[in-house]
C-alpha cells in the first residue's frame, strides 16, 4: 500500500488527465491511484513514483547550438542528454554524425518548418508553399 506505484497503474485507477503542466519536468505527468492518492509518471520511460519530480532548469540546453532535430534535455537527476526529435531516440552525448544528417536532410526540405503541438507532445510538420501540415517528417 505504501509503496511506489507500478506500471499496471491504468486499470486500477483514474487517469488526472489535467496536470499543470508548467511545473513538472518535461515527459512527466500527475496521475491518481484508484483510492485518489497523487502519484507521478514519466511517459518516456514509464516509470512512476510518488514524489512530484524537480524541474531541473534548462539554462544550459537553451545556450547551447545542436542541429534541426535535436534538443537538449536533462534527466531527473540533473545529467543533460540529447533527443532526436524525428525517431525520439535519446543519446548522453551527440552522435559524431548528427550534424551531417541534419544538414543533408536539411536542404531539399526549405519549404518545411518543423513545430511543436503542446497538445500532443509531438511535432509536426508545415509546408509554407503548398499550406500541407502532417505528422511525419517530410
């Protein structure tokens, strides 16, 4: 009963599908157990627990340069990591490659813009000349 929550979670209890999400770090949702008690899971790595996780801040992510495709993360415990946006692989160092590959992806596809849906968690993908929105990278 006092443990922590396991992954079996859904079918036991409600989903709070209304988090906040200004303050949880990024993949991480509220959630309620069937007797309404908080708990908290991350959606990548759906893993649980009952104490709300830190926001670790992103100061360092936001200074430093990474190609199309990529961002700069940090894990709970403060370490930065690397995603690629277009498989959501994750990586603790940049792949020696990544900037090659999104320099030759990069320009036959001018006409794409690359966004974030904060509904979804996901990006999407805006052609500017023809109007055409999709999922998938181009």
């Amino acid at each position: 009963a006092g443990g922590v929550p396991v992954h079996g979670w859904a079918a036991a209890g409600t989903a709070d599908t209304s988090p906040d999400w200004n303050d949880l770090p990024d993949g991480w949702e509220e959630r309620k157990d069937a007797s309404g008690r908080l708990f908290y899971q991350n959606k990548h790595t759906k893993t649980t627990q009952w104490e709300k996780p830190a926001v670790v801040p992103d100061v360092a992510a936001s200074a430093e340069k990474v190609p199309p495709g990529w961002r700069v993360k940090h894990h709970a415990d403060g370490r930065k990591y690397y995603q690629n946006d277009m498989d959501k692989s994750t990586h603790w160092s940049l792949p020696a490659n990544a900037w090659a590959a999104a320099t030759s992806q990069a320009a036959p596809k001018s006409e794409w813009e690359q966004r974030w849906d904060e509904r979804s968690g996901r990006h999407y993908y805006v052609n500017h000349r023809t109007k055409q929105t999709q999922w998938t990278p181009p």
